[in-house]
C-alpha cells in the first residue's frame, strides 16, 4: 500500500503556484525608470549646462570612430532622438508625440548599421532588430495559445522599446505587409489587437531609427529621389527626418575615411 501512494504521489500532476508577499512598481509615467543621481553628479550637469558648446561636445560624441561630413547632420539628428521631445495633450484630448522618427537610406559601406547599433547601446531602452527577420506581429504584438488551450498576448519588439528607441536594420527588406502593421505604432504610438476574444490597446510610445537601401543597392545619380526610394508615401510621412547617404566616388574623401579606419584598428 505505501509504495501505491508513493507511485500515485510521484506519477501526480501538479500546478506551480507564485505567492506573492510584496510588489514594489519601479517603473512610472511612459514606462521609464527611476533615474537617481547624486550631488556630484547633478553640479557636473549643471556646469555642463552652462557650457555654450555643449551640443558641439555631444554631437561628437555620437559613434566617435564614425567621420565623415555626411555624418555631421545625421549625428546631430541622432541626439536630438536620444534626448526626445515634449509629448503635448491638446485640450480636445489629441495627443501629439514627442518621439523624432529617422530614416537613413543610402548606399551600402556608409556606416548606416553602426550608427544604428551605437545609439541601441547609447539609448537607456533600446531594441536592435532586422527588417529581413521580422514581421509584423514580432514588431507589434501576438496572440498565444498556451499549453492549457488559454490564449495570452506577448509585445513585440516595439512594445518592449517603450519609452526609448527601436533600431530597424534592412528596413526596404520588410514585407510591405509588415511595414503596414507598424503605421498605428509609429504616428499614433499605441497597438491595437483585436484577436483570439483579446481586444486591447498597447503603448508603444517609441523612436524609430531604421536604415534602407536603394532600389538598385547604390543610389543612382541619374534617376530622382522617387525612383531610388522603394517604400509608400504612407511610410515615409511617419519619418520626421529622412538621410540621403551617398558613397561619393573622391580620392581625399576616401583618403580620410581610410586613415580614420587605419587609427582605429590600430
């Protein structure tokens, strides 16, 4: 009889259960932390406030290893996405983002990915995803069936980036069908799902770096913006700024590129 209930014990199928004594929320407003900083370090911002050239200072200090004049304006832009905007509430409840949505199209060789991975490090939430490899309910939001039959719904990798910035590589890769899905989540900034009885509406309050190629891999100087851009109109008006980055064909320009390459590896 004992060695039965111990074979009943043991073959019995049991629930894991959390008991839960004491939640603590670490997060408030749109879903950034408490940020706390010292007294040295609060007179440190306070006298790097005062320096007149300090947006100088910070624009070089986006991806130093990076030169080049063409980058000059993109790093700029870079830190005014790092730094975001005023999100306004307009008194008839309309609500315009503060988030800066950029896009970097040129040829391939110009350092696009990089800037891309520095500002996913540099920003206090980032995500660093590829246009080949996702879609639509990666980036927004999906429904799943658990293995008890019951449906739950997970974010995506825009919903994860609440509060800071998504990083979208190879963004003319993208089904057009997936680039459709991710309209509501880049002007509106929310996610509604209505799937599997769930009906719900997600935060996703933030800025999208994304960078693209041309149609023909290299932008061709004999054909106009339209033709070398192979993304909707409905896309690109969700794009605040839009860089053209050309591998311009000059001896010194390559010269340089190639001592700052040859002083960083070395």
């Amino acid at each position: 009889d004992s060695s039965t209930k111990r074979m009943e014990e043991s073959s019995s199928i049991r629930t894991p259960f959390l008991k839960v004594v004491n939640i603590e929320v670490e997060n408030n407003g749109i879903n950034r932390s408490h940020i706390y900083f010292t007294e040295t370090e609060e007179r440190e911002m306070t006298k790097m406030a005062q320096d007149p050239k300090i947006y100088e200072k910070l624009v070089r200090s986006i991806a130093p290893q990076i030169s080049g004049e063409y980058t000059e304006d993109i790093k700029k832009a870079l830190l005014c996405q790092l730094l975001g905007g005023t999100r306004k509430v307009l008194p008839d409840g309309v609500k315009l983002r503060g988030d800066i949505n950029i896009l970097l199209m040129g040829d391939p060789s110009t350092a696009k990915s990089q800037l891309l991975k520095f500002i996913e490090k540099a920003a206090p939430i980032g995500v660093y995803t590829s246009g080949k490899g996702s879609s639509a309910a990666g980036l927004t939001a999906s429904v799943i069936k658990d293995s008890k039959g019951e449906f739950f719904l997970e974010g995506g990798a825009m919903v994860l980036a609440d509060g800071g910035i998504i990083c979208i590589d190879e963004f003319d890769k993208m089904r057009e069908v997936d680039r459709v899905a991710i309209h509501e989540a880049m002007e509106q900034q929310t996610i509604s799902i209505a799937k599997a009885g769930i009906t719900t509406v997600l935060n996703c309050r933030t800025s999208v770096l994304a960078a693209a190629n041309p149609v023909f891999g290299r932008y061709d100087d004999l054909k106009d913006v339209n033709e070398n851009i192979n993304l909707m109109t409905t896309i690109l008006s969700r794009f605040d700024c839009i860089f053209i980055v050309r591998d311009v064909r000059d001896v010194n320009r390559d010269l340089e590129i190639a001592r700052n390459v040859m002083n960083v590896h070395m």
